[in-house]
C-alpha cells in the first residue's frame, strides 16, 4: 500500500473512472448526505484508500479522497470541480470551537499569462461561482483516521459578496501587473488575499518584475480568509 503515497495522481485517477460524476445537483448532494457524519478511515475504506497516519506529507489527501468519493472529474484542470455542473467543491477543516481552522485555497495566481484577464474570466470567479462546502473535524487530539465528516452544504455569492471578492482580485492583479507581486502580503484584500503557495522556499516559477522583465518567484495562491469562511458557515447554520 505504500505504493498510494507515491503515485496517489495515477491512483486517483483510475479510481475517478469508477465513480461516475454526478448528472445533477440533487444527485451529488444525495451522495454529500450519504457520507455526513463518516469518518475518514470509514470514508477511505469504501473505495480501498489507506488513511495516512497524518497530513504532514498529505496535504491534500482529504480534498482527494472527497473528490473521488463524490465522482469530481476537473482533475488538475483549473475548471470547477463537478465540471458539468459548474461546482467546486472545498473541504473545511474545523476546530472544536466550530470556527474553520485555515484558508482555504481557491486556484494558482497567474503571474504570467495575465495580460487583458477579467475577473469573470478569472480562475477564481469561475470556481466560486457554485461551491460545495464539506466541514472536517480538525482538532488535533482527533486522529485524522477518526475525524468526521460534516453535513456539506452549496453555496453562490450574493451581490454583496461578490462585488468584495472582485474587487479584491482586481486589486490584487493590479499589483501583479504592475510586477509588484513580491510587496504583496496577507493583509491585503478583505475577501480573498494571495499567499506564497509552495512546499518550500526552494520552488520557484516565473513572474514580472517591476521592470517588465521575467524573474523566478514563489508561486502564490488566491485564498479566502477565515473570517471569510465563518461567516459562510455562519449563515448556513442560521439558515440564511
């Protein structure tokens, strides 16, 4: 089985084909209240995944594991997840206090290919148009084998909400632009902000400098804030 670890994109990919990608929102979300209230481990077991001892070298294995569970099929495309039903789907991990422990990771930020990108053309807009959140226990002295799997619940920005997360991305590609990617930092955007995403510092990919020149940098990611999420949550659970 350790075999998972190191091809977990060939084994995740083999196993989408046998899970078909649901045909209607009412038939993923039959699938979402099928898996509320599962552990991982009993999560894993139904389609023959071995739960990591932890997330330290996994990262990604819960997003994986939901993904193939629930018949997602972008794969690594930057479309949303459910591609026929134009759905992302994000997974929250959550404290006992019920608060989300982390941002959450919406796409890549183009440092490149950016030249004449709106934002509804943007990779962002297009996966968060239509989101299927999946609340995770988190708390630390749970064991990851043993953590449950919450009740998931669609989402679409309203007017409100998504005049703020445009004006955040266009803000944001305005300092990407200008070359100036390296003076962002989390306290910019009130909505969604760009963060280094990497393993280490050791990673780099091309961006533009100030100058209009080519020069290795981090890759960053779009991510929302928690106080983001929260308040998602939190209008979920008083029904609005």
């Amino acid at each position: 089985m350790r075999l998972f670890y190191f091809d977990r994109k060939i084994l995740t990919n083999f196993l989408l084909t046998m899970i078909p990608p649901p045909l209607s929102e009412q038939e993923l979300m039959s699938r979402v209240e099928n898996i509320a209230g599962l552990t991982l481990a009993q999560l894993a077991n139904q389609i023959s995944w071995t739960t990591p001892p932890n997330l330290l070298h996994n990262k990604g294995w819960i997003g994986q594991l939901l993904e193939t569970v629930l018949g997602a099929s972008a794969g690594s495309l930057s479309e949303p997840d459910f591609q026929y039903l134009g759905i992302e789907l994000k997974t929250i991990p959550i404290k006992a206090n019920g608060n989300a422990a982390e941002t959450t990771y919406v796409c890549v930020v183009p440092l490149e290919k950016h030249l004449g990108l709106t934002w509804d053309k943007s990779c962002v807009a297009k996966k968060l148009r239509r989101v299927l959140w999946i609340p995770i226990e988190s708390s630390s002295d749970i064991p990851l084998s043993d953590r449950r799997v919450g009740t998931g619940f669609l989402w679409s920005p309203d007017i409100h909400t998504l005049t703020k997360l445009k004006n955040d991305w266009e803000e944001l590609m305005e300092y990407v632009a200008l070359g100036q990617i390296d003076s962002i930092d989390a306290s910019y955007g009130d909505y969604l902000q760009i963060r280094p995403k990497a393993a280490n510092a050791k990673i780099r990919t091309t961006g533009v400098s100030r100058s209009g020149k080519y020069q290795e940098t981090l890759p960053r990611g779009f991510y929302l804030r928690t106080s983001f999420t929260n308040k998602i949550i939190s209008e979920f659970q008083s029904g609005n």
